[in-house]
C-alpha cells in the first residue's frame, strides 16, 4: 500500500450558463473589450479553492473533495457548476 | 396565550435586535433572542432567522450558517409544521440549507440595493400569508447585494404551480413590471415557501416595516406577516 501524500485538488465554483454571470459580463464589456482585446469573446467569474488533502493518490484526492462539495453544499446545484481537478 | 418566538442571533448577523423589536409590537409575543448554538431553539412556537452577514457571508451568502447546528434543529422544527421566516440572510440560509427550493445571487447591477418596494401576495395560504389576500401589495424595504433569486426553468415551473412563490416584486398597482424588479430576480420572485407552506423566506425587510414613524411611506405592512405568523401558531 502507498503511503499518503498531500495533494493540491483545485475546486472551481461558477454560475451555470442559465444564471447568468454580471461580473463577469461587467469584466469582458467594461475592460477587455474596450481595452482592445477582441479576439476574446467571454469572460466567466467564479469562485476558486485550492484544497489540500491527504490521501494515497490522486484519484482518491479528486473523489474526496468532490464528495465534500457535494455534501457541505461548497456550491448550490440550483445554479452553480463546479470542476473539481488535482 | 403567549406565543414563544425565536430570533437566531449568528456570528454577523445584524437585523437581529430590529426582528425583536419588531416582534414586541405584539403584546401576545415572547420574542428572544437566542444564540445559533442554543439547543433551545427547537422549543419555540415560531423561529425567525433575521438579516445581517453570518460568518461574514463566506463562501457564499448563508452557506456556512446553513451547516451550524441551529439549522438542524430549525429542520426538525419545519418537519413539524412550525412557522419559519428567514428574512435576507436568514432567507439566504435557508436556500443553502435546503428547505427552501433555487439560489440567490449576485444582483444583476451588481450593486448593493437599498430602498423601499412594492410587493404583491401571490400565496395567502401560507403560514405568514394567511391573513392577506392574494394580489395585495405591500410597502417594504429591501438592502441586500445577493437577492437574485435564480432557479432552472423546471424548477421554477414546479415552484410557480404549487403556488411556493409567495411574493413578486411590482408596481404600486400589483402589476409585476420589469422597472418593478430591482435586482434582476427571475420572473420577480421576492420571497418563496416550503410546500407545505411554514417556512416562508424573503428578501424585503418585514421587521423594518412595522412601525409607521420609522417608514417614509407611514407604512407598517410588515407587521401584516408578523400578524400571519401569530395567527398560525
């Protein structure tokens, strides 16, 4: 058996396509695109979680803090989508 | 009789002392103020859980306090058919802890909104309804920067039906306009219920409405939820 190692597993929380985004809407109308950027065409805001977790490899990591999301509601299924990488 | 009603004080919350004051305006009330850690919260005839920033609105609006122990016990309490308002945080956690259905989010302006609104009844059957009628408009304010209320078409279909949006933002006249809607909030929805129809949340201010010396407007239409909730005990 391997012995565990901590592992950095990246949560990301965003609003889902539907409910809408102002911030980040306000962000790509307001500064990119007036600021000359146009080969960009859509910025998304979310919120970010760097979690550090115990564990004896890296899929284990992934599957216990997606477990965690899920039950401690990091992000409200009603209108968030999360992506959870290692 | 008297009538035991909580107000749930967490970490930042700040409309707390108003929601007592509030609720003293009736003379059959025993309103307290009860620390969230208080195993005694699920004794109460009715919980309020007021406004305010719990745990400072990390992670979200009323995320964290939607997994304190005070929110257990409110549960139990809803399971058993006792009345419960969470007003614009208190409303937040409810969302977050799942007794009330959809999301609440940033404000399409994405500014903080302060004033006072019209509302209208959509629902007089609930347990802080009941003693309204359906169409009427209410006077109240509202101060919140996350009170989008956000859900996907299904669920607002199944919401709108079983009659769980119990109040739309509108006009003077009862007419739900989109100038009327101050936040972007999907089809107007201001407050929604349970279906069982006892736990009632809302993003307007009851609590800041019911005196009409401390209202512009000389309004004291929040008491008329306060009095609902009385009526249901």
């Amino acid at each position: 058996m391997q012995r565990p190692q901590v592992f950095m597993v990246r949560v990301v929380v965003s609003n889902r396509d539907g409910a809408g985004d102002p911030e980040g809407d306000t962000i790509y109308r307001d500064l990119v695109s007036k600021s000359g950027f146009k080969q960009v065409k859509g910025i998304r805001t979310g919120k970010f979680l760097k979690v550090s977790v115990e564990a004896p490899d890296a899929a284990s990591a992934k599957t216990l803090v997606s477990k965690m999301c899920d039950e401690l509601r990091i992000y409200n299924p009603a209108a968030h989508s999360i992506t959870v990488e290692v | 009789m008297q009538a035991k009603v909580a107000v749930v004080r967490f970490p930042g919350s700040n409309c707390d002392l108003d929601a007592v004051s509030a609720l003293r305006t009736f003379r059959n009330v025993e309103a307290d103020l009860v620390w969230h850690e208080e195993p005694s919260i699920g004794e109460y005839d009715a919980i309020v859980l007021p406004g305010g920033f719990s745990f400072g609105d990390y992670l979200r609006a009323g995320a964290i306090a939607a997994r304190s122990p005070a929110l257990r016990r409110v549960r139990e309490s809803a399971e058993r058919g006792t009345p419960i308002l969470g007003i614009c945080n208190g409303f937040q956690i409810l969302i977050e802890a799942g007794l009330l259905p959809g999301s609440l989010l940033r404000n399409n302006s994405l500014r903080f909104v302060c004033k006072w609104v019209t509302i209208r009844v959509e629902n007089d059957s609930t347990s802080f309804t009941r003693g309204m009628r359906k169409g009427q408009v209410l006077r109240i304010p509202i101060a919140h920067n996350e009170g989008r209320f956000y859900t996907s078409e299904r669920e607002l279909r199944e919401l709108s039906d079983a009659g769980q949006a119990v109040f739309r933002y509108s006009d003077e006249r009862g007419r739900p306009t989109p100038s009327a809607n101050p936040t972007g909030t999907l089809d107007g929805i201001a407050g929604v219920c349970n279906r069982a129809g006892n736990v009632v949340g809302l993003m307007p201010h009851p609590e800041r409405a019911t005196e009409p010396i401390l209202s512009p407007f000389g309004s004291a239409d929040g008491s008329l939820i306060f009095r609902s909730m009385l009526e249901s005990i």
